[in-house]
C-alpha cells in the first residue's frame, strides 16, 4: 500500500452526482449582512468576456468579480494569467477576485467558460462592524473613547487584507494605509495583511481602494483559556512496554499566555523560552500536560515525557489596543519555533473568551483573518508545515449561552486540529465546552480530550510557575489541548520508528488518524458536542502501524481511486478523508476553498455518503444522505458491508486554489482502485503555433483490466468539432498520441477516453468534452537574464563614493548578515549589486548611490514584464527620505518613471518584484533601469541589493509567420480574404473584433486598430 503517493489522476467513473459545474442560479454568500448575495446576470461566455474588458477599462479599478462555469484548474489559472487575466482569491461557485490586464484577451476569457464579470462593491470589503461604522469597543485605541463615551472620529484597529497582486510587505501596501491617515503596527504574512490603527471615518474610504480586499475588526486580546488522562486516553499503554514511548526527539511549541517556568524539575533541561511575555501559571500547566516528566510526582507526569517544549506567549507591546503587535505575535514565535528549533506540534491553550469577557456573543463561530492565518501556518506558509491542535474554548455557560454556537474564535479556523473537553474518569461531557458550528455550519470541536475531571482531584493536576516542584490543579479544554498535543508527540516518534524513511505526518494525516481512532460519543456519527469522539493514542498508533492510510494530490474535476476488498461478515467499513485547505476568503462564507468529495461505491453499485450535520438542528443526529459542502474533514462508516470490491474515490468537485494534498484512512486495508488514467506530459498554459502538441498517457490498471483498443483521443481547435484518434500504445501501459500544430489566436482542446472491465467509460479529464484540457496558442520569449556573474553594463553614480560609505558594488556578499547586509544572493548563481559589499559598518551613508543599467530593446515586445529581486533593510531605523527607488526611463534616462519607492522600513530579504512596461512606459529600445539607495541627514542603517533582473514577453508569430491580420484562408498573405473576415465579425460585435479602447463598443477606433496592423504586411 503506498504511503505518501504524489501521483494526480483525473477519471470520470464517478456517480453524476459527485461533481459538476456549478448552476448558474448558485450564488456567492458574502459575509457583509448588507451585500448577501452577488447576481450579474449570467451571460454567454463572448458578453461576459465584454463586460470583464468594459469594467477592466474603467479608471482605477483593474479588480473585479469573474465567475466561471466551474472552478478552474490550476493549468487553466496559469493560461488565463499568460494572456492577462490575473485570477486572485476564490470566492466560490466558480467565481474569484480577478485582475484584468491592459493586454487581456477576450477570447481567453470566454474559453475558460465566463459566465459573469461584476464591479467589486464596497459591501463586499467591509465587515458588517465597520460597514455601519460600529466597531466594537476593543477596537477602538483611545481608552477614553471605550470608557468616557463615542469620539466624533475615534481612532480604531483593523485588520486590513490586499488582493493577492499586492504584497502586504511592500512600500505600495504601506502607501494605501497612510493615504489614508493610517499607521501600520504590523504586517501578516500568512495572509497577506496588515493590523493597522487609523480614524473611524477613514475605514469607507480605504476600503474604496482598489488594492483592498477586506477589512475586520480584530478579535479580542487572546487569553489561556494528569493521571486520569493518561488512563482514559491510552497514554499509560503507550507510554509501557511494548510501546515504550515518551515523544522523545519530537519538539512541540507551547502557545499561551505567557511562558512556562523552564526549570521546573518536570521541565527543566527540555524547555527554551523563545520570547519575553513573561512567566506564566497556565502555560505551565500546560507545558506540563503535555511533557512533564514527572520528577517532582510521577502522579503527574504528561503524556510526552521525553518530549522537548519550546515555550512563547501572546504578546502586544502595550500601546494602542491589545491586539498589537499583530494577533500575539503568532507569526513571530511560531516562524521562531518552526525554523529555528524545528518544532513539528503546537499546542494553543489560547482564545478570545467572548462569553466570559462579556464581548457581542455574535462574535463566537467567526472565521476572520486570526483564523486564516492559523490554517495558511499549518500548511507552511511561515517557512514549514506543522501539526496545530487549537483548545476549542470554555463558552458554555457563559452570557452566550449553554448549548450550540458558543464556538470563539479563533478556534473556528479549519485546519487545526480543535479539541472540546470531557472528564477523564468517565468520557462525560464537561458543563464549559464549546460547542458548535462555526457561523458557516463546519463541525467544531474536531475532537475531544480530557480536560477536567467529575471526581477525584475535579480537574487536571500539572506543573505550575511558583516554585520549581509546585503543581496546581485547572479546568478547561486548555487542558485538553495539551493531551491530544502530547499524544501526537508519541505518535511522531512512533511513526519515525516504524516509517524512518517517510517524512513526518502532516496535520491532515494526524487529523485523519486521531478521528478515525477515536471512540463515538454522544448522537452516532460525529455531532457538535464531541466532534468525531474521545481520541485514543494506541488506537492511533496501531492504525498507522497497518499502513492502511494514504496521501495523494488531486485537482479541478479530477478524482484518485482506491478500492477496498471486504470479506464476507465484516462488521465495519470506516474511510476517514481530511484535507489542509487554503485560508479562506474573508469575503465569503462558507470558509471552504476547495471542496472534495468523499465517494464511496459497493460492488453492487449503491453510492454510500459522509457522515453530514445540520447547522439550522445542530442538535439533530448526523445523516448519510448528501455531499458535505462545507468540512474539510468526511467520514464514510458503513456496518455490515456487502462482501466484494469497493470503490473509493477523492473527487475534486470544486478545487479552486489547486491542486490540493488530502490524507485517507481506512480500515479494513485500502488497495488499489478500478481503471484510472494520468497524463504524463504536462499540459503547458502556452503552446507555440504551428507546432504539433503531444499527448502521452499513463493507464493505471488497479483491480481492473483495460479494454484493448479502448484508450482514444478526441481534440478540436477553439470551438470546432472535435475529432477522435485511438491513441497508439506504447507499452508498459502508457499511450502516446499527437494533435496537428495550431496557428495564433487558436486554442486547443482535447481529453482522453478509455475502458475497463470493471470501470467502464472512464474520462481524462473528469468531464470530458464538456470541460476539456485547454491550450492556448503562443510563447514566452526570454529578453533578458540577467545574474550578474558578469558586467552587462552597468554604471554606478550619485554622492556616496566609497565602499566604507555604501557605494554600489557588485560581488558575492562577504558581510555575512550583519547590520542588514545580504548573507548571500538571491538566486544562488554567487554574485549580486549591494551596496557596500565589505563587513562591519559599510551601510550607504549621508547621499544617494544610483545604478543605472544600458538600454534594452523592448520596441518589438510590447508585452514585455521586467523582474528583479531586491534587499532592503533599515536596521536601525529610517527617516522618511530614507528611501530605495526603482525606476525605468525609455528615453535612455533622459526621463524617469517611478516603478516603486520602497521604505523607510525594510524587512532585509530577498524580495521579488514584478512589473509589465507597458503600465509605465511605452515599451522603446531605450529602456533603462535605475535604481536609487539614501540615506540622508540623520544617518541610519541602510543596505539594499538587486538580483537576478529578468525580462519576458509573450509573442506569437502564425506558422506563415504573418501578423494577427491574417485571418482567412490562404494563410501566408493578407488579402481581401482578411478583410471580409474582420468586418465580418465586426458586424457581428464579436470579442476578435474589438481591438482598440473604449473595449466593449465596436467603432472606428477598432478599424483603425486593424487596419494598421494589415498595413504593416506580411514579413
């Protein structure tokens, strides 16, 4: 059975019902109250595509809302975004923030099946809070404002996200917020945001700014919300012979309220504090959950005692409001943890506490950006991915309730492994535990652990900070969290044990196990009281022990298939799916990004479905009657299983943000599936033309036997017919086939057919002609790479003259990283331009130093998109003159355009910036670039480098190698032919036809466009 597989395959063998475009009456659910539902009317793919081109022309608003007839493969994001069409954050239903270049291509757009295209409203930005501009009072920074009644313009906290085209840690992003009388206290690089604190009556317009994607409130100041629990959860078993574990080699973060004491005698010698929050009484506790040693009293011991803690607590920096300086830290100690002592698990006995706190209870179930960032850590956006389990929160019986919907965030994100509490004598639900759903209707807690205790000591006994051999004993799923983080500790090493060659588990391996494993309480199926039950270590470990469990990858409309062979009597079939999804849009709801469905199929052919709750009765007992379109987590449990082959299937019904990794286990084994099919070859975004396309196949046989002569390729070009070809088999099982060269503005479209025994009809991709593989006709032409391993031209001016001074220089980097000089260049090639290119004290000083390249010949690319990556850093300090300044000339310098002013913080790393010419400058054979580091009066720090400059562009010359004029037969010259051709479809409004701006009106500018262009002739 494999283990970790990476093989994608795309097969339509599936029940109609697991997946298809979406209905064009769906809908988008924004989160605002006030902008609900979104309803362009749906058009034919041409109108749409006009109305994308007639909004991307409007002044400063290049952003807008494109929906598709589905969501779009990842090949089919990467060719909408070589012909313009930059496709940002998912929305659903097949729609996503769009970015529509000067260059973009109708046809494009309505090949990837547009469906609609609509303005970007206000409503859609703003959080319902700040829509009614009534933010909550711990936002708001002036404590006189929160105590002594409203302000007329009071100064609040926001947590401001950028579409996706704009970095958050760039000198634009810190613009945007100080034009609007903003100060940015923090940057988040999970998701792309900033916290920032600025007037009240500024918050309508930033978020008018075309670069803004969304705006919230922060959350509340994050706050800390075992001998029985070792025996309930099988820790005593795991932790004895035969399985001797204790999680030792395994390091796990400790996130709290503070920091643990690190020499407690449980502790000491395994512990390293990373942060100066402060000792606290609940982070050791906590520490000791899940690693004590028990030297102090063996009572006590936790449940990875060989495990090492990394100890880091919530920090803000006593200014503003609480919430800075961003939501705790969290990155900071958490990049910390990750990359510098390898931490593979945290624990986070931390949340917002709404209830207890007395904060709006509409704040419990949110999912905001707190949240998000969480799930984009786990899947290693800080550096590495890591196993999160997050304590689901003490609100029952709070002022918000003593039932459902009592779930804080940021324990409603998706990723994280939540954990409720119950009593470790009995498995008896404890009176505090949240309970959900989350406000989108997702099952919270994942799981539950024990967190108190109904007699005995009433709680959990563990380590605390007054002296080093004191215990005290809490209450709370903050006790509960560490049990399940220690467990996974000992798992980690056993799976090391027994896996050595085998990277470690990723989050949604460990979720999938531990859900799998866990004993059912409460209603049958998984509920919103215990999630998927009670966890059990050694059920876990034996589970991973067997090797009944894999990973794999799957896209848009594809499928990976598996098949279970079950004996005749089996009591149980239980298949458990668990997937890491994309942070989710902060726009929309559900949070869900990317949604695959688990298909399960008897032999005799009945579809069997996951386990599914209903939010509006969360009460109600779970059913097994429909697809689950909001978890990332499913669960097929059949009894008493019909004897025979089973098929499983992972489909990728709507993968937005492809493709996506997903975790299964079984039990009984999980074996190989029916007939399935791959392509070998990658389907490029960009083909050029007149050039044959390949096309080679993998037949992945499983159980199954192919049909011989069955596998077929069927191909057309743009809208044609298609035309289908029995593919020639090359042996081994893999299939080859070849589709005829196709001429610019062409698009090529093809899929893949074949047969087997027990599968029949099986398509690659999923849905065969109705959304085939797509290729667009063109290439990228390279102009320009250059790493600086030799001088290409460059001159160096400006007031610094010397080395010792900060001239620029170019070199491999020998200052070693000190005082915020590069370490070592950006691409690896050795040498770089940095200024002052020597160790000790050679930062740029009292002027300018300015770097000045030749002239590039761009005339005949007027698509051409120049990059770079730049260092830039302020380690002590910057003035506001302190600034580097890109900029580009097509005059040879005798005039100069801003391409970005950077500063006057830098962060020193290698960043990569990317620009088209054309929204600059018109593209000449005169291009220069210069590039301007300072440092004035008041001296500071101040190092900056520039590295690996590329420039690209896209072209495409017809197979005659005639222009985009010739458009009929004979194709090799311009005639008359041409022509009727262009009128033709100028006539009939058509999106080839529309050439020149205003776009979306059909007038003489269009046929002066053409006209030019049939004027300039054939070569």
């Amino acid at each position: 059975m494999r283990k970790s597989t990476t093989r994608t395959i795309a097969l339509a063998a599936l029940l109609a019902c697991a997946g298809s475009a979406i209905a064009l009456d769906d809908t988008i659910v924004w989160r605002s109250d006030a902008a609900q539902r979104l309803a362009p009317a749906p058009a034919a793919p041409a109108q749409a595509a006009t109305e994308a081109l007639r909004l991307a022309a409007q002044p400063g608003a290049p952003r807008m809302i494109l929906r598709f007839d589905s969501a779009l493969s990842k090949p089919e994001r990467t060719s909408l975004g070589a012909q313009g069409v930059t496709l940002l954050s998912p929305l659903g239903s097949g729609a996503y923030f769009a970015r529509l270049d000067p260059g973009a291509q109708a046809n494009a757009l309505a090949a990837a099946g547009l469906i609609a295209a609509a303005p970007i409203r206000i409503e859609y930005k703003l959080h319902d809070t700040l829509l009614n501009l009534a933010p909550p009072a711990w936002s708001i920074v002036d404590a006189g404002a929160r105590d002594n009644g409203p302000l007329a313009d009071p100064i609040v906290g926001v947590y401001v996200r950028f579409h996706d085209d704009i970095d958050a840690v760039l000198q634009e992003a810190n613009t945007v917020i100080t034009n609007h009388a903003g100060v940015v206290r923090d940057t988040l690089i999970s998701v792309n945001s900033m916290v920032v604190e600025l007037p009240l009556s500024q918050v309508h317009a930033l978020a008018e700014d075309d670069r803004v994607q969304w705006i919230e409130p922060p959350l509340p100041r994050m706050e800390g919300f075992n001998a029985s629990n070792r025996a309930i959860t099988q820790v005593d078993i795991a932790q004895s012979a035969p399985y001797s574990l204790d999680g030792s080699g395994v390091t796990v973060l400790v996130y709290d309220a503070g920091t643990a004491r690190a020499s407690h005698v449980d502790l000491a010698g395994r512990t390293t504090v990373i942060d100066g929050s402060g000792t606290n009484f609940h982070a050791t506790h906590v520490s000791g959950t899940v690693a004590g040693n028990g030297t102090g009293n063996s009572t006590h011991t936790g449940m990875a005692p060989g495990a090492s803690i990394v100890s880091a607590g919530f920090e803000w920096d006593g200014s503003g409001t609480f919430l800075y300086t961003n939501p705790g830290d969290i990155e900071a100690d958490y990049s910390t943890a990750i990359n510098t002592h390898g931490a593979s698990i945290s624990n986070n006995s931390i949340g917002s506490n709404v209830g207890p706190n007395g904060f709006p209870c509409a704040w419990e179930g949110d999912y905001g950006l707190c949240a998000a960032t969480i799930d984009n850590i786990i899947r290693g956006s800080l550096g590495g991915p890591i196993v999160i389990f997050w304590s689901a929160g003490n609100e029952r019986g709070s002022s918000c309730g003593s039932a459902y919907n009592t779930s804080p965030p940021p324990a409603n994100n998706k990723n994280a492994i939540t954990v409720g509490a119950l009593n470790s004598n009995n498995d008896s639900m404890t009176s505090f535990s949240s309970w959900g759903p989350s406000d989108d209707g997702r099952i919270r807690p994942v799981l539950a652990g024990p967190g108190c205790q109904s007699n005995g000591d009433f709680g959990v006994t563990s380590t605390d900070s007054g002296f080093d051999t004191d215990y005290t004993t809490l209450c709370g799923t903050s006790m509960s969290g560490p049990t399940l983080a220690g467990m996974g500790a000992l798992i980690f090493e056993d799976f090391r044990n027994n896996f050595p060659a085998q990277p470690d588990p990723s989050n949604q391996l460990m979720k999938a196990w531990l859900c799998h494993s866990a004993v059912d309480l409460g209603n049958t199926g998984p509920d919103y009281q215990y999630g998927y039950g009670s966890a059990r270590v050694v059920d876990a470990i034996d589970l991973m022990r067997t090797g009944d469990w894999a990973e794999d990858i799957v896209d848009q409309g594809g499928a990976v298939t598996f098949t279970i062979n079950i004996p005749g009597g089996t009591p149980e079939m239980k298949i458990t799916m668990a997937w890491d999804d994309p942070a989710g849009t902060p726009n929309v709801s559900p949070a869900l990004i990317n949604d695959l469905d688990l298909v399960v199929v008897s032999p005799s052919g009945v579809r069997f479905f996951p386990w599914t709750l209903n939010p509006a009765s969360p009460a109600s007992p779970a059913v097994q009657t429909q697809v689950d379109t909001l978890n990332n987590i499913e669960q097929v449990q059949i009894t008493n299983p019909e004897s025979g082959a089973w098929r499983v299937e992972v489909v990728g019904t709507s993968v937005a943000s492809g493709p996506q990794t997903f975790a299964l286990s079984a039990t009984p084994d999980l074996g190989e599936g029916f007939l399935a099919a791959a392509l070998t070859t990658v389907v490029p975004a960009l083909h050029p033309p007149a050039t044959p396309l390949p096309v080679d196949v993998a037949i992945f046989p499983g159980i199954d036997t192919l049909v011989p002569g069955s596998v077929m390729l069927s191909y057309r070009f743009d809208a044609g017919s298609f035309t289908t070809v029995a593919m020639t088999d090359a042996g081994a099982n893999a299939f080859t086939s070849t589709i005829p060269g196709a001429d610019c503005d062409e698009t090529i479209q093809f899929f893949v057919t074949a047969e087997g025994n027990l599968a029949g009809v099986i398509n690659l991709p999923t849905a065969a002609a109705a959304n085939p593989f797509s290729v667009d006709i063109g290439e990228i032409t390279v102009l320009l790479d250059d790493n600086f391993e030799a001088d290409s031209g460059w001159t160096v001016t400006g007031g610094v003259t010397t080395q010792a001074t900060g001239r620029w220089e170019r070199g491999t980097p020998v200052g070693g990283g000190d005082r915020g000089d590069p370490a070592f260049d950006a691409d690896g090639s050795g040498q770089c331009w940095l200024t002052g290119n020597a160790d000790d004290n050679t930062d740029v000083d009292n002027a300018a130093t300015i770097l000045t390249s030749s002239d590039y010949a761009l005339a005949s690319a007027p698509e051409a998109v120049l990059s770079y990556r730049r260092w830039y850093d302020t380690t002590v300090g910057a003035a506001s003159d302190d600034l580097f300044i890109v900029e580009i000339s097509n005059d040879s310098g005798a005039n100069w355009t801003t391409l970005e002013s950077v500063g006057p913080s830098g962060t020193g790393a290698w960043i990569e910036a990317s620009f088209r010419v054309a929204d600059f400058v018109t593209p000449t054979d005169q291009i220069r670039l210069r590039f301007t580091a300072s440092d004035f009066g008041t001296q500071n720090v101040i190092e900056a480098g520039i590295d690996a400059l590329h420039i690209e562009s896209f072209i495409c010359v017809g197979p005659s190698g005639c222009n985009e004029a010739d458009l009929a037969e004979p194709f090799g010259s311009l005639d008359f032919s041409d022509v009727s051709a262009f009128l033709t479809a100028f006539a009939a409004m058509a999106p080839e036809a529309d050439l020149a701006a205003p776009f979306g009106q059909w007038d003489f500018s269009d046929v002066a466009a053409y006209l030019a262009v049939f004027g300039a002739g054939c070569p």
